[in-house]
C-alpha cells in the first residue's frame, strides 16, 4: 500500500512539471530567446513581455522607437519623415538641435524634423529653412524677385528698422525690406521700393509711386527719376505747386515728384508744405543747403544730380543739359542757358 500511495505521487509531479514548463513556452515568444536587455530612461526594454515590440512605445511621457526591443538612437528616417532619438537613452527630440557643423535643424513636437525651403513658425518668431537640408538660416535671403529679408543670427526674421552693416534698412511686417543692394549711406535720403505717402487733403496729398525695383543699383535709381521728370514734359509751371503731370509744378515741385519716384522720402518737402509753409515756399534755397543731399563741385557733375541757381533747381541730364520747371512749363535747357551760374550742386543718390 506505502509503495501504491509513493507511485501516485510521483505521477502527479511530474504531470506538474509538464503543464508548468508547456505554460512557459507559450508565454515566451521563439524569438525572445538571446534577447539581451537594455535600459533606456529608467526603464529596462528588451528582456519579458515587451522585448520583441517593434514601433513606437510611450514609456514614461517620454517616446521610443523600437526595433526587436530595442530603442533606436541617433539620426534615423521612420516612414519618410527624419527623426532624432538622443545617443544615450533614445528618447524621441524635438526643438532647435545644433549639428557638428554648427547649424540648427528643427524638429516638431511630434518629432519630425522640419523640411526647407520655406518660412516656419516657431513660437512667437518666423524662421526660413533652408532648402535640401532644413538648415536654419541667417543673414539675407531673397525668397522670390522682389522679395528679400533678413535673418538674425539666432534665425528670427527681422520686422521694423534696423542697422545692418553700417546701413539702415526696413522691412514691413512680413519681413521683406523695401531695398535690398545698394543704398544711399545712413545720412543721406533714402531710396526704397516703398512709396511716400502724406495724411494731407487732395490734391495736396499726391506722390509720385515709387517705381524703383528692390534690388535697383544707383544708376536705375537715377534712371527711374529722369524718366518720371521727363512725363512732366508741358506741364504748366505754377508757383509752389506740387502736383501730377499736365496739373502744375515749380522747379522744386518737380524735383520732390521726381524722387518719389524713387521712394525717397523727403521729410519736410512735400506738396502740402510746399503750398502751405512759408518756409517751404522757397524749398529750392532749402535744398541746395540741406545736408541730406550729397554735394560736390560743378566739375564733378553727374546724370541724375540736382543744379542749383538762386532760387530754382533743375535736374542734370548729361552733355550740359538739364530738365527744370521753368515759366511758362517743364522743359529742356542748357545748365548755362542765358548766361546763368549754378550756385550748388547736390547729389541724390550716393
């Protein structure tokens, strides 16, 4: 009976034993076998249940992607999109990350890495990313023909006025500055595809539109304004008058509508001063004083500058030529005409 009884026992160990290890092979996946384990923000992946996930895990606010178990780290491309996984825990990054050769790339909240060739926002500031590489840009950057804009050099884009390289420069709200290239130095006026506009009543309120490129050199800016004095050709010559073509002009009429053209703006001279301001009625004497124009000596005359007479100013056209409001009406005349002497000469565009 004792050996019946140990018999019986034994038999249900091991049919124990049996269900025991089967159980444990269904629970262990082939190929769990060999996994070595890793830890990663203090969690350990790669060993139990979770050693064979592949994709991307949350463990602890913190994202993973997981290969067999194991986190990636380092730059890596999941589904088309780059991502970045820190080197020592493989945590998912994300913000401005600086590379080995000094540049910034940007990666979303979600992780992707931003692609270039366009302007992000990123918090309250916008930035221009390079094409092909997504690189963070800096300094100018000419986004279509007439569009350029500036980039400081944490990469925010530049609004309002601001010195750069010994020059000043605007840029509207969307960060494109109205001229790009050359300019006229700090102290002098200022050329600008901007036009000048006045908060006065019509018709004392009429600019010229600034006809000027972005990037326009000296030469077309002295271009754009002889063409414009040219479309006053017969307009009558009316005292202090300031106003479009066929409608009136003096000499220093003609020569405020000329280089608002140009998008300089001149500060005190304008139309409604002009007719308004006792001060202003004699604005070519004003002029041919004010330190904002270049001046130089009658022999070093070029296209484009302003020649001043006691009381008048006309525009030099080369070969001793000028074009000038003069009574009775816009015309061309020698700088010399009738034995007259010019008294100064001002350069508008340096």
């Amino acid at each position: 009976m004792r050996l019946q009884w140990l018999y019986k026992q034994t038999k249900r160990r091991t049919s124990a034993i049996v269900v025991f290890v089967v159980s444990l092979a269904l629970l262990i996946p082939m190929g769990l076998i060999g996994t070595v384990s890793v830890s990663a923000a203090g969690v350990t992946v790669g060993s139990g249940a979770t050693a064979a996930a592949t994709g991307w895990q949350k463990i602890g606010g913190d994202w993973f992607y997981l290969d067999q178990g194991v986190p990636l780290k380092g730059e890596q491309t999941i589904g088309g999109d780059s991502y970045y996984f820190t080197t020592d825990t493989g945590v998912r990054y994300s913000g401005w990350r600086k590379l080995s050769n000094g540049r910034y790339v940007f990666y979303g909240g979600d992780g992707k890495k931003y692609n270039g060739g366009k302007e992000v926002k990123i918090g309250s500031a916008w930035y221009y990313l390079e094409p092909k590489t997504g690189y963070r840009h800096t300094g100018w950057a000419r986004l279509s023909s007439q569009t350029y804009k500036y980039y400081a050099p944490d990469g925010r884009r530049l609004t309002s006025t601001h010195m750069i390289n010994g020059r000043r420069y605007w840029f509207d709200s969307t960060g494109a500055t109205d001229k790009y290239g050359w300019q006229n130095p700090p102290q002098y006026f200022q050329v600008s595809r901007r036009s000048v506009k006045f908060n006065r009543p019509a018709p004392w309120n009429y600019a010229t539109p600034s006809r000027l490129r972005v990037d326009a050199n000296r030469n077309e800016a002295v271009e754009v304004m002889i063409r414009r004095a040219y479309e006053y050709m017969g307009t009558p010559y009316i005292w202090n008058y300031a106003l479009a073509p066929g409608q009136g002009v003096d000499c220093a009429g003609l020569v405020m509508q000329s280089l608002y053209a140009t998008g300089m703006n001149l500060d005190g001279y304008n139309p409604y001063n002009h007719w308004y301001d006792p001060y202003h009625s004699h604005d070519a004497n004003n002029m041919a004083a004010d330190k904002r124009f270049q001046h130089v000596s009658l022999e070093a005359r070029k296209r484009g500058d302003l020649i001043f007479y006691t009381g008048h100013v006309a525009i030099y056209l080369g070969n001793n030529q000028v074009i000038e409001a003069y009574v009775p009406r816009v015309r061309v005349a020698n700088i010399f005409d009738g034995g007259r002497r010019p008294t100064a000469i001002a350069r508008p565009f340096v």
